[in-house]
C-alpha cells in the first residue's frame, strides 16, 4: 500500500478500535449498577473488600457504603470504573485491531509469536489483577489498623475505588515480567549468563519496585508482589536456560565453535542426538532443521 492507504488503514483501525473502547464504557458504566444474571455488579465486587474490614474500625451508620464528599464524585467513580472495565472486555476487539494494522509487515514465525505473546500476556494480566483482589483485604486490614483505637475509617469513593484499581493495574503489569524477560531473552538481548549472573540483584530491585508501587505502604500487598513476581522471574531465566542451551548446541552442530566454548560438556546427550540427527540427514540428502524456536 502507499503511504496514504497506510494512514487511511490507520484511521479506520483507531476508530474502530475507539467505538469499541466507547461501546465498553457504556456496558461498564451499566454493570456498575446492575447485576448481570449471576454476575454481581462491580460495585458489589469493588466494595466487597471494603466489607471485610473490622466493623469496630468503620464507622457507623454507613451500612458499609463509601462518603460522597463531592456532589458529582459518584458519577466520577462510577465512569472510571465502568472505563476500565469496558477496556478490559473489549479488548479482544481493540488488540485485534491493532493486531490487523501491523500483521502484514510480519513474517509468519514472527505472526506465531506474536499471537502467543497477546495470549499469554492477557492470562498473566488477568491472574496477577485477581491476585491483587484477594491481597487488597488484607492490605485493608493492615492499613486501617495503624493508630489503634485513635483513629476511625470512613473511605471516600474516590479514594477507595482509586486505590483498588491501581492495585489491580499495578499487579497485572508485573505479571508481564516473565513475558518481558522471555522476549528479550529470544532477541538476544539478555542472554542466560546474564540473568544468572545479575540474579540477585534484579531481585533485590523486586522488592524495592514492590515497596515503591504499592499504594498506601501496604506491607502485605508489597510482600505478596515482591514474592509473586521474583517466583515469575525465575520461571523466566529458566525458559532462557532452555532456550539458550538449545541455541547454543545449534551453534556448535553449525560450527561455530566448540562445546567448551558455550559451557557445554563434549559428552552432552543432547549435542550427541543433534550430531546423529545432522549426520543422518544429511546423509539422506534433506537439509537439517535448524529451528531453535
């Protein structure tokens, strides 16, 4: 296409993607009043930490429901919440979209990856953001219960749902490390024997980025991210152990050096099996695989 058809093709995918963005908003603005059959409303899921608190550390009369100090800040609420939660489920649609607009400068291999990593990063967002929704009483608990009997809670709407999705947000986005690591790890940008080597360090910056993301210095929210994304981490360097030993065994059968120039025992099974896989092919005239994805 031209220059021109490619910003023409570029308008069309942003509004399509901004009606879905609108359409969402809509159902969300909705649903946080109203229940969808067995689903309950987002209110009812958003304040449900909020009525796990101590009774002794609410203030009463309030019947477990936020203070409007504002006379619009119910109707604000209301619209960040039914935003976000209308570009979450439509976001199939808006990251097809996206998807459309840049599929044909793809290669296929790279078309392949890219549909595993949209997947993959959705399910990792999803679980981290339900992580945070059963760490966030706890958080709660915590929080109110500094000052001892000095001091009553009586959240603003604004305050509480604020703190509530910047959780989720916040949780769901490190749930991204492993993918973030495992991308880079495939471009060779960080190589194995620099995360082993920089292990401890990335996670001691774990727990710090922990302690700093977390609203409210809430200590068990900090904790359970700090613990959550080190073990996702290590998931991550050792998919790059895997993928680099076999990138490494590749290179050697191509010869590009010896084994003991990659860390690699002479008498390694799976070198051996390579070699054996290489020569028979070889000697049946069909060129070997060389696919190390």
């Amino acid at each position: 296409m031209t220059l021109r058809e490619h910003l023409y093709e570029l308008r069309h995918r942003l509004a399509m993607a901004l009606v879905a963005l609108v359409v969402g908003c809509v159902l969300g603005f909705l649903w946080f009043q109203w229940r969808v059959g067995p689903i309950p409303s987002l209110s009812e899921l958003l304040m449900a930490p909020y009525r796990q608190l101590d009774p002794s550390k609410v203030l009463t009369g309030t019947d477990g429901k936020l203070l409007q100090t504002q006379p619009f800040e119910a109707f604000l609420v209301q619209f960040k919440v039914g935003f976000s939660a209308g570009a979450v489920l439509t976001c199939p649609f808006w990251l097809y979209q996206i998807w459309g607009f840049i599929t044909p400068g793809l290669y296929d291999n790279e078309r392949r990856f890219t549909r595993i990593f949209v997947m993959l990063a959705s399910v990792l967002f999803a679980a981290g953001a339900v992580l945070a929704y059963y760490v966030v009483p706890k958080g709660l608990q915590v929080l109110v219960s500094f000052g001892g009997d000095a001091f009553i809670t009586a959240l603003t709407a604004n305050d509480y749902i604020s703190f509530v999705l910047i959780m989720l947000l916040i949780f769901g986005v490190s749930f991204e490390l492993p993918l973030l690591i495992t991308m880079l790890n495939r471009i060779g940008v960080l190589p194995y024997r620099n995360l082993r080597k920089w292990r401890r360090g990335i996670i001691f910056a774990l727990f710090v980025f922990a302690a700093i993301a977390t609203p409210g210095t809430d200590p068990i929210g900090m904790m359970v991210l700090a613990v959550a994304m080190s073990l996702l981490f290590e998931v991550a360097v050792q998919i790059a152990r895997v993928h680099d030993r076999k990138s490494d065994r590749q290179s050697v059968i191509d010869g590009w050096g010896d084994p003991e120039d990659y860390d690699l025992s002479p008498d390694d099974k799976k070198l051996k099996k390579m070699r054996e896989e290489k020569a028979a092919a070889e000697a049946a005239g069909t060129p070997p695989t060389d696919d190390i994805t």
